[in-house]
C-alpha cells in the first residue's frame, strides 16, 4: 500500500500538508463520528498508520528509501476498499477548512490532556461611583468564564459499560509492518487495555468546560484611581482537567464628583462665598466625603484664597488621609434696589482706596 496514497498527498508534499491530510482524514473517518463502521475503523486504522510514519521525518525517509519493498498487506488482506477515493488531495473541497482544521486540534488536544492545566486570566471593567472608589469596599462584577462542566466535573468524559475499543479491536495495541519487521505500541484510545470504559461528555463535547454567568466580588482598596487593575486570584477560567483556575483583572473607572476634584490624595472644592461673608467672615457649611462639614471663613478673605481641612481628603490603607482644599469664590450680589445702590455708595466713600493702584506702581 502507498502510504502517501492513503493520506491523497504527493511524495513531494511538506510535512505541514501531510499533517492537515492526516487530521482531515481521522476527523472523516473517526471511530467516534461513525459507530459501528468496520470499514471506517478499518480506514482510520490506515490513516493512524499512514500518519506514524509520513508524520516522522527519520521513518519517512526510511520510507522513502524503500517504500516499493514495504506494503501494509495486512491491512490489505482483512479489508476491502473499494468505492473510496485515497487520492484525495490535501487542499481543495474535501479538504477540511481552517476553522474545521483548528477546531479538531483544539478539542482533541482537550480531550486527551492528562495533565491539569491552569485556566486563562480573565479581564472585566467596572465603573464606580467617586465615593465608593474614594472610600473602597466590595464590589460586585457580573462576569462570563468557563467554569468545570457539572455533567462530567472537569473530565470531560463520563463513565459507561466497558465495550471493545474499536481503534484496536479489542487487543490492546496497535501494530504496522516495516519490511519483514512487525511494530507494535499500546492503543492510544484505550491505554492498552482494549475496552473503553468511558465516553466523551455530550453536554460540553468532551472539553470539560461550559460558559458560565456569574458575579465575582471584587475588594477594592481605598483612594483607587481610574485606570487601577485589582486582582481576584481563581476568579478567572477555570482549568481543564481539574487544573488551577485563573485570576480575573478587573479594570477600574471612577466616575466625576459633581462638586469635587481629586489631585492625588487631596480634594478640592470652590465654594462660592457672599460678599458679606468675605469681609466679615462666618462659618459656612462644606460638602465633602465625611458629608457636610464646618468651614471657618476668616474676615477680609479674598476671591481666590485658599483654605483648608486637615484629614478630609482621601484616605489611605497604609496612611493619612489627603486634606480637602477649598479656594474660595466670591460672589457679587445683584443690586437692584435704590436702598442696595446707597449703601454700595456708603461703602466706596467710607472705603476710597483704590485697588487697581498697584498696577501702575512703577
């Protein structure tokens, strides 16, 4: 038989071409997509054998060397072929596409790990309001992982009634002929036992892995800024085989106060201030994160002057707090009476100084 005819490639073909012939070819003829086949276990059985020795560089060069000597007649004498096409070639419209191609490397590379792997990180956004940010806290964030399939815990198969493994016929081993030699190697399917006691997990296809909704709780610091990352350790995707979960990242944007404004662990504020107020000074109310506070305006407080509150800015887990800085903003009255007009005049002659002197001081 020629090798290179049961995968329909040339003798010329690269291994990569050899390769996607092999897995079109398995996926076509597998055991588990036509049960109860003999012929298409028969065909599989060839392609496996085909692809043991095309697949290796030394063996397909040993091959090559004497490939006219070498047919597998003991295929050829159990099963007959006849209405299959082995020239096939690689590419063209039998040939699988490349999300067919990937797919079949991806979920039997899953179903046949044995070793747990750690799940992928995770990545989410959350937008918080400025005082939960400000103050920190547990914060719920809806997410979307892979999580463990409930049907098969992980596995990814699920037990059943022993039956004869089809890939080796129940011996155990599967063999090929190399000139007068005889090869032979444990069943892959079945461990060298020759029964399968297991089948794959319909409800996630044998991968193990489902979607899954949910809301993590996420413990944010407090003083976090927009764009911080906080980590949630194994809130990520789950891990095939029973492996570690992920984490997840959860990106962090802070939404504007309407009335204050953060300059690292300092707030500010402008307040408006009466005219009155300003020069005769007064206790005023303030906003800020500890709700309204005391603000002690002193007399003759100018429009721009800054004041202020120790301790009533951010705080911080390993800190003081930053203080709340509050410029002050005076703001005019509206003089609409004869009586407001009189006294606005009482005030300039009691108070001639002019105050754009200073610009024209030389």
């Amino acid at each position: 038989m020629d090798l290179y005819g049961v995968l329909g490639v040339p003798r010329d073909a690269s291994t990569d071409d050899v390769e996607r012939a092999y897995l079109r070819l398995a996926r076509r003829f597998h055991p588990g997509i036509n049960p109860g086949d003999r012929v298409a276990e028969a065909r599989y059985d060839q392609v496996q054998r085909a692809w043991e020795v095309l697949g290796d560089p030394d063996r397909r060069r040993e091959y090559d060397r004497g490939a006219h000597r070498t047919p597998l007649t003991r295929v050829e004498a159990t099963v007959s072929f006849e209405g299959f096409d082995f020239s096939a070639p690689a590419d063209g419209a039998q040939a699988a596409t490349f999300t067919e191609l990937f797919a079949d490397v991806f979920q039997e590379a899953a179903r046949e790990a044995t070793t747990p792997t750690r799940g992928a990180d995770l990545e989410a956004r959350v937008t918080l309001p400025f005082e939960r940010a400000v103050r920190g806290g547990e914060v719920p964030v809806s997410i979307v992982r892979q999580d463990r399939c409930p049907a098969c815990g992980g596995a990814g198969r699920v037990a059943r009634t022993p039956v004869t493994c089809p890939a080796c016929a129940g011996e155990g081993e599967r063999r090929w002929a190399r000139g007068h030699m005889l090869f032979a190697k444990a069943c892959e399917a079945c461990g060298g036992s020759g029964q399968l006691g297991w089948q794959s997990c319909r409800p996630c296809a044998g991968v193990g892995l489902q979607p899954r909704a949910g809301v993590a709780t996420v413990v944010v610091p407090p003083g976090l800024e927009s764009g911080a990352r906080v980590a949630v350790p194994g809130r990520g995707h789950a891990g095939a085989r029973g492996g570690p979960a992920g984490d997840l990242y959860v990106t962090v944007t802070v939404a504007a106060h309407p009335h204050l404004r953060r300059d690292g662990r300092d707030l500010h504020l402008r307040l408006p201030v009466a005219l009155h107020e300003a020069a005769l000074g007064a206790k005023v109310a303030v906003p800020s994160l500890d709700g309204a506070v005391r603000l002690r305006i002193p007399p003759g407080t100018s429009s721009g002057q800054r004041l202020r509150l120790r301790g009533r800015g951010v705080p911080s887990a390993g800190g003081e707090a930053g203080d709340l800085i509050v410029e002050i903003q005076i703001v005019l009255p509206d003089v609409l009476d004869e009586r407001s007009r009189e006294l606005c005049r009482e005030y300039g002659r009691l108070h001639p100084d002019d105050v754009r002197k200073h610009l024209f001081d030389a």
